[in-house]
C-alpha cells in the first residue's frame, strides 16, 4: 500500500494514510462514516508506523456497550521483547458516548455492519476510519464494475482528442 499525507480540511493536522480497506468499498455500500481511536499496546502502534498493518476482513462488533474491532492484524514489532503483543487480537475502539448509541441503533435496526475502511495516523495518534456498511449483491458489483469501464473509457476518449 502506498502511504500518503494528507492535509485534514477542519484543523490543519497533518494526516498519514498507513492502510485501506479496499475490498471493504468492493463489497459493500458506504452509507456513513466516523472517525474513531484505538486502544492500542506500545510494540503495536510501533508497527503500525512502519506499515505493517492488514485490516482485510476485519470488522466491529457491539459487545457491551463498546465497539471492538474484529480479526484486524497488526504484525508483531520486530524490534519488540518477550512482551510482544498478539496480532491478532482485539482491539477496543475509542468512540464518544453518543456515537457508540448512534452505531449501535443503526446496526440493530437497519442490519448494517460496522467496517474498518482505512487506518491512518493523525496528530500522532492511530485513528480507524469505520463505515457504516450494507452488503451489495453479486449484481450490484457487476454495475459498480460496469460503470467504472464506462468511466474509465469516456476520460480515455477526451484525452485522446
């Protein structure tokens, strides 16, 4: 994955892009999103920093009252001693009181899903970019895919002429 740096638009932090999840943006619809911290170990945000991070079927749970993020690997650190940590394990997410009731009640009554849709450091900080999702069907896929050539061939036309 390619990091880049980003400007963030409200407060001038500068943000660093360390991961996508872009199978999540294939296989599911994006209907909101929200910016969330992570509770993390020493020896993990060290290896977050150097890149080695794979949200790729991760996801996050309501488990009670918090949201945890699901089946994130986050590799061990090399540098790290015997006190390493697991990567596979959870991860608590660090939301406001509000927007944890906000998520919880969207999941519950609309059937979405909470995705991890890109990791990136901000301030210093590990921040987890988590998309309130519905599942697209086979056929959705096929038009997304359809209209992607469509897009692709149109700007291919005009800067041919």
């Amino acid at each position: 994955m390619a990091k880049s740096t980003q400007q963030a638009s409200a407060n001038s932090v500068p943000i660093k892009v360390i991961t996508a999840n872009r199978q999540a943006y294939h296989d599911y619809t994006v209907e909101r999103t929200v910016e969330a911290g992570i509770s993390l170990l020493g020896t993990e945000i060290k290896s977050i920093r150097e890149g080695h991070v794979n949200l790729r079927g991760s996801y996050a749970l309501v488990r009670g009252g918090e949201i945890w993020l699901e089946n994130a690997h986050i590799a061990t650190y090399e540098h790290g001693n015997r006190n390493n940590h697991e990567p596979m394990r959870n991860r608590k997410l660090l939301l406001h009181r509000r927007e944890i009731n906000l998520l919880i009640g969207r999941v519950a009554a609309k059937g979405l899903t909470l995705v991890p849709l890109k990791l990136y450091l901000k301030g210093g900080k590990a921040k987890i970019e988590l998309g309130l999702c519905k599942g697209k069907k086979l056929y959705d896929k096929r038009d997304a895919i359809a209209e992607r050539d469509v897009k692709r061939d149109i700007e291919r036309i005009v800067r041919g002429r």
